[in-house]
C-alpha cells in the first residue's frame, strides 16, 4: 500500500500541490489518453479484440454443432385409410392406446382454445405433432409443423399454394359461430377447407416458394363446441397458448437444423406484464406507454442477457395461428431461427373481448 501511495505522490505530486483532485484526474486521464494512442498499444488493442471476436464466433459456431439435434430418420409412414388427410399415419377417430402404441407417450399436454387439451408428442421436438382427443379417447384434432404427411390426393409438405389450390375444394371465406359469421383472413398465408367433416387448415411458407409448412385438422363436432371465434380466457388457457408458441418454435428451430431453446423462466412476468399491459390500455407496440423498451423491461426485472429478441403478435385466435404468422415475417422469423439465442419465454394475456395478446423474448446469455 505505501509503495502504491509512493509511486503515485511521485507521478502526480506536484499536479496535486498546484491543482488539487481535479488536476491529478485531468493528468491520469492524459496519459491514459497517450498511452492508447501509442501506435504499439493501438495495435496490441486492436489485435486482442479481433482475436477475441474470432474466439466468439468460433465458440458460438462449437456450441451451435454441438446443441444441433441429431436428425432421426422420416418414420414410414402409411396412406389414409378413412380420411383424406393423415399425421404420421394418425387419423380423426382413431383411438388413443392405439396412437401412443405407435408413436409413444406424451411430452407435455396444455389447454387450447377449443375447451380441450392438445397433447404434445415429439422425440426432442423431432417427429413433432399435437393431438385432441373427445370424451372416448378418440382423436378429433390433429396438428403437425414437420413432414409427417400423408394424403389420397398427392398433397405433401413439398406441394405449393396452388397445387393444394388445383386439387381441393374452395377455401372458406367465413365461418359461423352461433348467430356471427366470422370472416376468414385472407392472406396468403394459410386456407381453411371444409374436408370430411372436419375444417383443415393447410398453413404456406412464404420464405420457401409457398409450400405447406403445417397443417390443422380439427373435427367438425369440436369446432361447433367453441361458440365464439375465440376461445373463452382463462388461467389454464393463458399457459396453454405460453408453452404451445415454446413448443412449437422448438419444432421450428428442429426442421431447420437449430438448437432448441431453453424456457427462460426469469423473464415470465416481465413478457406476461408487457402482454397484460398492451391488452388492458389497448396499443401493440414493443415500446410500452412509459417508453421503456423490451430492454429495459428486461433490465428493470434484474433478468440476464446478453442480446434479447422480441415477438409480438394480437389477435390470432390461438398459438398455432400466431406462430405461423410470425414465421412468415421476416424480423419475426428471424428471432426465432437465431444460432445465437439458447432460450426463449412467453407471455400472454387478453383484452376483454377475449383477444390474445403474444409476448415472446428470446435471450441470449
């Protein structure tokens, strides 16, 4: 200690004889000043940064390989036998022993719209699908984002808009739930058909050429059971949707070769608030009417990270509708195929005319 006291008073005595504090900080911060711009130094400088921007981006690339799922092999999969459609070779009314003695048990089952539960199957979000079942254990809504599709009429995750278009019958245009017609969006994105006594729902990739990248096939009876075009809130439905988007950009990141995500529970309440906020004062905006940006969100809540993301999404009647919108944008999509982020949370809430609202933050720590 008194040869650090030594060594400064010799440096910087006489600065603090004729200045004071203030003058032995404006000389410090001189030589500082001098010492960075000494062209030896500079050089040092610039070289361990570069050398440290190469070690990142090779540790990143290694952790990438090494988080990469192991591609299993396409299950075989057999023709439909009573439906026009089939998910690895599940059809409607088949009966669940009979599903779970083919494709195993289930990874996690959550509430959705429809009143019910989507149960969750997928081997580390490979061979991804989620299945409805009625009150006898029969399926009546089935939904897959991976090529597990069979069909009598030729069409696979490799067809386009219009093939599907050539060979089915008119899309939907409206939908009607008691005494309102509800009017089917109209984008591009995705067709409804009415199909053996079912409504399925063929969802394109507008990044890859319109090709059908999911499909959602719920019986006639369990949609007529949902009497509004949303589904009615709830707390079991709010963690429904949250874990359905999780599960589904998982299945995503899987199908193009990423690593899957972690739930980034430290950040819950900060995306549930943000959701809770835009519904209850009625904006959509990643900027919150305080002005604080999903940063500082994550930084008022004392939540890590080193780089965030964040999706937003309102008014999509459930999960699967919301993900697959946010797909087909561009910044959106990117957010959920990053190498760089190792996990993701989600929040939802609704409004009072039962509207969901999708606050997904993905991080990076």
């Amino acid at each position: 200690m008194l040869l650090i006291v030594g060594l400064f008073w010799h440096f910087y005595g006489d600065s603090f004889k004729e200045s004071g504090v203030g003058g032995v900080f404006e000389n410090i911060q001189s030589d500082i000043y001098r010492i960075g711009e000494h062209p030896v130094v500079s050089n040092t400088i610039d070289w361990i940064g570069q050398e440290i921007r190469l070690l990142s981006d090779k540790v990143s690339e290694t952790f990438q390989d090494q988080d990469s799922p192991i591609q299993l092999e396409k299950p075989e999969l057999s023709a439909p036998s009573d439906h026009l459609f089939s998910i690895h070779s599940i059809e409607l009314g088949d009966l669940r022993a009979d599903v779970e003695a083919q494709i195993g048990e289930p990874e996690r089952t959550t509430r959705n719209e429809y009143g019910v539960d989507w149960v969750t199957y997928h081997q580390n979000y490979q061979h991804f699908m989620m299945i409805s079942y009625d009150d006898d254990d029969r399926v009546n809504g089935l939904y897959t984002n991976q090529d597990l599709l069979t069909s009598s009429n030729g069409i696979t995750f490799e067809s386009t808009r219009e093939e599907v278009l050539s060979v089915l019958p008119k899309p939907l245009q409206t939908l009607r739930k008691g005494l309102v017609n509800y009017e089917i969006q109209d984008n591009g994105e995705f067709h409804t058909f009415e199909i053996d006594q079912s409504y399925t729902t063929i969802f394109y990739d507008v990044h890859q050429n319109n090709t059908v990248t999911a499909i959602l096939i719920i019986d006639k009876q369990l949609e007529k059971q949902k009497k509004n075009y949303f589904g009615m809130p709830s707390e079991e439905l709010r963690e429904g949707f949250e874990y359905q988007l999780f599960d589904l950009t998982n299945a995503a990141r899987v199908k193009h070769g990423l690593s899957v995500l972690d739930w980034e529970e430290s950040a819950l309440e900060t995306v549930r608030a943000h959701s809770q906020d835009m519904a209850e004062n009625n904006y959509f905006s990643h900027t919150n009417l305080e002005g604080k940006s999903p940063f500082d969100r994550l930084t008022e809540d004392a939540v890590a990270y080193q780089r965030a993301g964040e999706n937003l999404a309102a008014g999509q009647q459930s999960s699967i509708f919301a993900h697959e919108g946010l797909m087909n944008s561009p910044g959106h999509r990117e957010n959920k195929l990053h190498n760089s982020y190792r996990t993701l949370v989600v929040g939802v809430a609704f409004n009072k005319d039962s509207l969901p609202f999708y606050t997904e933050n993905y991080i990076a720590n």
